[in-house]
C-alpha cells in the first residue's frame, strides 16, 4: 500500500510540474461596482458566448471585468486523452480561479462540459482566505469549504458501477465527492472531497435507478423545477443552509437544464425544464447571498449546433441574472 501512495504522489507531482503558464487574454479598467473575473475553458463554447456581447453586457449592469483568462495544454498534456485530458483542463481552470479568488471577484467559469466542474471547485477551495476569514483560517492554508448548487437535467451522481450509459460527464458530482477516482480528483487539486450536505442538487428531471438510490442513500438535498419557476421559500431555505456549512458557494448550470426548446443542440434535454428566464431570475435570488462567489455555465450549444443564437444568448441571460442578485446585496 505505501508503494502505491508514493507512486501516486510522484505520478501527481510529475503531471502538475508540465502545467504550463496561464495565457492572460485581457485585463479591463476599474470603474464599476462589482469585479467580474472570466475563466474560459478554451475548448468549447467559450468563445461564441463572449462574442454574444457577453462583456458589455455585464458593464451595463455596473461591473468591472477585471480578468478575462483562459489557458493552453502543454505539448505533455496534450497527448492525453479521456478521463486524464479531462483532469488536466479541470487543473488549468482550477489554477486560475485560486489565483482570482480572496473574496475580491465574481468568478464567471465558461466551461466546456461538467467533466470540469472539479476544477473550478478546486480553484474555490484554494483560493485562499479573504480578508474577513483571516481568523479563521490564519496561517494553516485551511481549505475553503465550498458549497455546490448544481443546476443540470441529471444528477451526475453516478459512478462507474451505477451508470447505464458509462458517461464520464455524468459522474462529476460523484468524483467531487470522493466516490470513485481519487487520483483524477487529485490532479484537479480538489482535496478533500465534498460532503453530501454541501452538494444541493436543483432541477434534476432524468436520473438511472441506481444513480436514485445512491443520491437517495447520501441524503442529497434537492431543489424542485417548481421551486425554480415560483422562487418559493425552499430556495432560500437551501442557500441559508449552504451559508451556514460553506465559505462559499459555487452555482454550476448545465445548459440542458432549461427548456430543451432553447437548447435544441444539446443532445441530453430533458421536458419540463425551466426557461432561461425563469432561471435568470432564480439565480438572481441565489447570488444575493453573499456567499455565492462563482457561477459556470457548461455545454452551451453553439456554431451548427445553434444556428439562431438563442442557446447563447440564453447562457448570457442567466449570468446577468447572477450579477443581477450581487448588484442586490447590502
């Protein structure tokens, strides 16, 4: 057992030592009330929801876009692929929100699919304390502990003994967890693993029975699409609760938890879900607690897949909604 713990470690630390330095795009002029730092996986959609005037949009609502960022594999890391590819770009984002964090920006992650969701919840639990938890942390780097509101059709609960369809991208919850794969958990830099009472799971619409039972088993709290649409007082009573376990709280939305009339690219809608207007307003209650610090938007159709802009357009609506709820606060 020894062995293999060191061969881990010294496979972790041979990986991390390849990561190249982060490729800064743009940095904007102070001016406005809240600071907005934008992380971009650059291998989806990223881009074709900034030219949806993404930025200029959140200037009008008042923020400072301080940081636009995004990053590039190294020529080591690019000759990896599947579940490892996918631990490396989750380590990239989450070196960059760590290095944005201290209570000072409002992350906006433009991610690829939720296979990145480790990272950004890395970046968050190492970003290292703001300036009114000094005591609390004080000199021993103690980790941020980092609340997940998890906005998707799926659970993503799943692990490789649960799943029907053997989808990486649907296992993301349960990895942050500590449910399986901890040496790609590791490379994310995400340690330790959630708890189950810091992971809230909103709109869930399509779940394998074994999957059911495993969010069944951990006691998983859960936010209705009715809770969503009406803005009822569960939503509150959840984002109180993460308040009062967190340090703070990243808000992940899959695109395919909306109406599936306005993802018509994604290939993983499910019925019923809300519109992206209804969300927007959600997630503006949602950010009016201070402690929601980072919002990711992921699998956002686009190009072919979205000929009439509106999955794009939509994903831009519900991160105004976000500032929306900042802009609110005391």
């Amino acid at each position: 057992m020894t062995h293999i713990l060191k061969k881990t470690s010294l496979t972790l630390v041979c990986l991390l030592l390849t990561l190249p330095q982060v490729l800064q795009a743009q940095e904007y002029l102070e001016g406005g009330k809240v600071k907005v730092a934008i992380v971009r996986n650059p291998f989806m959609a990223s881009e074709s929801i900034l030219a949806e005037g993404l930025i200029d949009s959140l200037t009008a609502l008042d923020a400072t876009i301080g940081l636009n960022q995004t990053f590039a594999l190294s020529e080591k890391e690019s000759a990896y692929s599947g579940w490892a590819r996918e631990a490396l770009v989750s380590r990239h984002l989450a070196d960059l929100i760590s290095v944005n964090g201290k209570n000072e920006y409002l992350t906006v992650a433009l991610l690829g699919s939720c296979s990145d969701l480790p990272g950004v919840l890395s970046g968050l639990q190492n970003m290292g304390p703001g300036q009114e938890e000094q005591t609390y942390h004080l000199a021993a780097n103690i980790p941020h502990r980092v609340g997940l509101v998890y906005l998707d059709a799926h659970a993503d609960v799943n692990t490789p003994e649960t799943t029907l369809s053997g989808m990486y991208g649907g296992m993301d919850v349960a990895l942050s967890a500590g449910l399986f794969n901890d040496n790609n958990r590791l490379i994310t830099g995400l340690d330790p693993p959630l708890p189950p009472s810091y992971i809230l799971l909103a709109d869930v619409r399509d779940t394998d029975p074994r999957e059911k039972e495993l969010i069944d088993r951990m006691q998983i709290e859960i936010l209705s699409t009715d809770d969503i649409r009406t803005l009822s007082q569960n939503v509150h009573a959840q984002m109180e609760r993460l308040s009062s376990l967190t340090d703070v709280i990243y808000v992940h939305v899959d695109m395919d938890v909306l109406a599936p009339e306005e993802v018509l690219g994604h290939g993983l809608t499910a019925p019923n879900g809300p519109t992206s207007q209804e969300l927007a307003d959600c997630l503006e209650v949602i950010f009016t607690y201070p402690k929601a610090t980072a919002i990711g938007i992921a699998s956002t159709p686009y190009g072919p897949r979205d000929p009439d802009h509106l999955s794009r357009q939509a994903a831009v609506r519900l991160i105004q909604g976000a500032l929306r709820g900042v802009n609110r606060r005391n």
